[in-house]
C-alpha cells in the first residue's frame, strides 16, 4: 500500500505524464472519449451515467493510484463538470467533511490536485456551485494543521482564482467573491509564519490581490508588498522571492493600468518601495547572476506596465548619477532593462531629455571591454541624441570587430538598427568607417583586418536582405560591393 501524501512529496517535481497501469490506461482512453464525443454527452442528459462515470473517476484520485492515473481522472472530472458541476463538487466537499485526523488531510490531497481541472465560474450556471464549495473550503481551512494539505489548497487556489477573476470587469463579480477572497488571505497572513508554506502563500495572495477589485487591493496590497520585501531580506536564497515579486507585478492587467487613475497609483507606489530593494547602494556585487536576471525581468514587467519616465526620473537615472555607489552588475541591468523596453516602443525614449543625459556619457567612456556596461551597445539608436547619431555609430562600429563575442554581437545588433533608421545614408556610413578601418590597420593587425572584411561581408548582406524584404531588387548592390571589395582587396595584396 503507498504511503501517505507528505510535505516533500510536494516539493518534488512530478513529471510522471504516462504509466502502464491498467487504470491509466482505461482512464486515458475514457478521457479521450468523453472530450471527443463531449456534444453527445451533454445532449444524453443522464444524471445516472454522469454520477456512475464521475463516481468511478472520483474513486480513481485516491493516494493508492498512480500519479499519472490520478491526473487523467481529474481531466475527466474536469470534463463531466462543464456538464454536472454541481454533483462533481458535492463529491469532493463531502469527502471533505470526513477529514477529521491528519491521516485523513494527508489522504485528501490528492483530491485536492485534482480540484483546479474542473469547470468552477461565476457566470450564472455555476456561480452558487462555486461559491457554495469556496465556503466550505475556507472553512476547513481555519482547522487545517498538516503543510501538504495547506500547500495542495495554496497551489490549486492559485490556479482557480487566476481563472474565476479573468473577467473584462472586476468592479462587477458578484460581492461574495470578495468575502471569500478577503478570507483566503487573512488566512494565508497565519500560515505564511511557517518557512515551507510561505512562497506558496504569497502566490495565492498575489494572485488574489493583483487580480482584485479596487476595495481589495487598497486594504491588502501595501502590507502584502511589505511582506515580499521582508522575506526577500530575510531568505539566504532570493531568487524564489524575487520570481514572487516579478509574478504578482506581472499578474496586474495592463487594461485596468491605463484606464483606473487608483490602480495605477497603487502599482507606481509599489514601483517606489521595490526598486530600491531590488537595486540598493552596494560597493560590491553580492548578488547571483540568476538573481540579476529575475530583477531584470521585474524591471522590464514595471516598464511595461507604467509608462517608463515612472521608473526613470525617480529611481534609475539616480543608479548613475551616484556612480560610485552602485556596481557595474547594477548598472548592466538597468542598461538591459532599458534597451529592452526601447526597442519594443522607441517613443518612450523620443526627446527623453533625462534617459538621454543619462546614456549619453556612457557611450563616451565604454571602450569594448566584457564588463556589464557593454550593454549600452543595447541602447542604440533608440536612446540618443540625433545630433550625436553618427558619431556614436563610427565608435560602435569598431566594436563589430571584437574578439569577445558578446561586444561583437551587441554592436552588429545596435548598428542593424542604426541602419535601419535611414537605410541607404547610414549604410554608407557603417561601411565607409569600416573601409578606413581596414586602410589604418593594414601594416599592423591581419586578424582584425579579416574580422573588418567579415564584418563589411555581414552589413552588405543585411542591406541587400532589407532591400528584398521591401520588394527592391538587390542584384545591383551587392554588384557594386563586391566590387569595393574586389578592389580593396587588391591594394591589401599591394601594400604587403
């Protein structure tokens, strides 16, 4: 007999999709008939074949039965739901009721998992169903005491909640829905006390608070951003704190952003507590480099979602205007986080005097080196002075003809785009500066001479490329540059 469900188990992994137990196999096949003949089923309407059929699926969620055979008799139940909802849930609330020993908690998890596979809604058919069961859940949930039933109940709410408040307007879901919201996370206030319990606790919570109406998110958000920020102090091990920070900004609707002035006001206010958490003063680096990408993507989501003078006139431009206090690991992420959110809407930079003061001395000192702030290269064209254009694409372009990879690549990008902004003018350019390039460098470096002509090679293509793409016929261009090269070539053979 298999063992109870415990709190490890929970952590593991279970990537067990497909086994050869007789009861996977007969449940994978009822599955793949109730979804193919799903019409027909419904047009049956026969209560006493539904409840046999979801009697016998139930049964199968018991621990005794193999990972893999339980899932596919919760994608079966998930399935008769959208048809019986009512008696499918009143299953598991009833085998609820039973679980009085922590042996009996323990056994119910696995009912539990199977719990977000089932058609729960607030539209009319199935709103009093839904909420009938939220109900007697949150009330079990105040008794319950073992960490794998509380951790199956986070994990399975996180998912159910994401998909109840995916609705085109909050303000209008049914006011018990709020009450039952309001209680899941003063509930999750008590069990986040336990280490093991807490990120699964702020993933329900953030799911439910981004996700709200506004009466929700005023009365939770704050004190729920000041727990992120205190465990993420707190933890040795940030990333799984920082991975919560990017989720629950991520999780806030874009739509409900631009056109509610509060929530807009709520999620610039958590812009001004978190950023100087994620990017405080240090002198020296003490974060991981999977830490520093998880703050990027924080960085970038905030971007996105807030228009990008928000986080740049109160926070980041301050990253380098106090330059010695912060590392250059800092300031490479703020560098990425930029061109990234550039690149996807260059007007956000358009006549940004503040990104362009602040860029602008970096492409100044940058000399090529492998150091984080290589990714200024990232930032142009679109974070620069027009004035400055050209004279920063000659600098870049030598950089194209690096040994390091990286600097070779980011430069190569940046000029794509420089060229791209006025194709035929800047082309010339690019290439008339390689040319001179290769004429200074002749007598003294054959190897970057070679790394010059391949690069000339590389940008000769791209144009013609470019020309296609709008229908031009390219046969001429790439005439006209084989032949440049053709008779560069001859005065390299000639000077050696």
């Amino acid at each position: 007999m298999p063992m109870l469900p415990k709190t490890s188990d929970m952590e593991l992994l279970l990537v067990e999709e497909k086994d050869n137990s007789v009861h996977f196999l007969l449940l994978e096949m009822m599955s793949t008939l109730l979804s193919t003949n799903f019409d027909s089923l419904k047009r049956m309407q026969s209560e006493r074949i539904y409840k046999k059929t979801a009697e016998f699926c139930f049964g199968k969620l018991n621990y005794a039965y193999s990972y893999a055979a339980r899932i596919k008799a919760a994608e079966c139940l998930g399935i008769m739901s959208k048809i019986t909802l009512d008696v499918i849930l009143g299953m598991f609330m009833d085998k609820m009721k039973t679980c009085k020993s922590d042996d009996q908690w323990r056994e119910f998890t696995t009912y539990q998992l199977a719990i977000k596979h089932l058609a729960l809604g607030l539209n009319k058919e199935s709103i009093e169903t839904t909420m009938l069961y939220l109900g007697n859940l949150i009330y079990v949930m105040e008794k319950m005491s073992r960490g794998v039933i509380k951790m199956e109940v986070c994990t399975s709410l996180s998912t159910i909640i994401c998909s109840l408040l995916n609705v085109n307007d909050v303000e209008t879901v049914d006011s018990r829905m709020w009450t039952s919201c309001s209680h899941i996370l003063n509930i999750m206030k008590k069990w986040l006390k336990k280490a093991k319990l807490k990120p699964l606790c702020c993933k329900l919570m953030a799911s439910i608070i981004a996700n709200s109406n506004v009466a929700i998110l005023i009365e939770y958000s704050a004190d729920f951003v000041n727990i992120l920020i205190s465990s993420l102090k707190e933890s040795k091990i940030k990333k799984p704190y920082l991975e919560l920070i990017q989720y629950y900004m991520q999780s806030f609707s874009t739509d409900r952003l631009k056109n509610d002035e509060r929530i807009a006001r709520i999620y610039t206010d958590h812009i001004d507590k978190l950023i100087p958490i994620l990017l405080p003063p240090q002198k020296k680096s003490t974060i991981t480099t999977q830490e520093l990408s998880v703050i990027k993507d924080i960085l970038v989501t905030m971007g996105k979602k807030r228009p990008l003078f928000v986080m740049v006139h109160q926070h980041l431009q301050l990253i380098f205007k106090l330059n010695n206090e912060y590392t250059p690991e800092q300031k490479g992420i703020v560098l990425r986080t930029l061109s990234i959110l550039v690149v996807e809407n260059p007007t956000e930079a358009k006549n940004n005097e503040v990104l362009y003061s602040m860029i602008d001395p970096l492409y100044e000192s940058y000399s090529g080196d492998q150091s984080p702030l290589q990714y200024v290269l990232h930032c142009f064209p679109y974070i620069c002075y027009s004035g400055k254009l050209k004279e920063i694409a000659k600098k870049i372009t030598c950089f194209t003809f690096s040994p390091i990879d990286e600097v070779s690549a980011n430069a190569t990008t940046s000029l794509r785009n420089f060229i791209l902004l006025n194709r035929e003018e800047n082309f010339l350019l690019v290439i008339q500066q390689m040319m001179e390039f290769i004429e200074r460098s002749l007598h003294h470096s054959s190897e970057q001479v070679l790394l010059a002509i391949k690069s000339i090679c590389y940008f000769i293509d791209f144009y013609c490329s470019s020309l296609e793409k709008d229908g031009v016929d390219s046969t001429l261009g790439k005439i006209v540059f084989d032949l440049i090269l053709i008779s560069k070539q001859m005065q390299v053979n000639g000077a050696s």
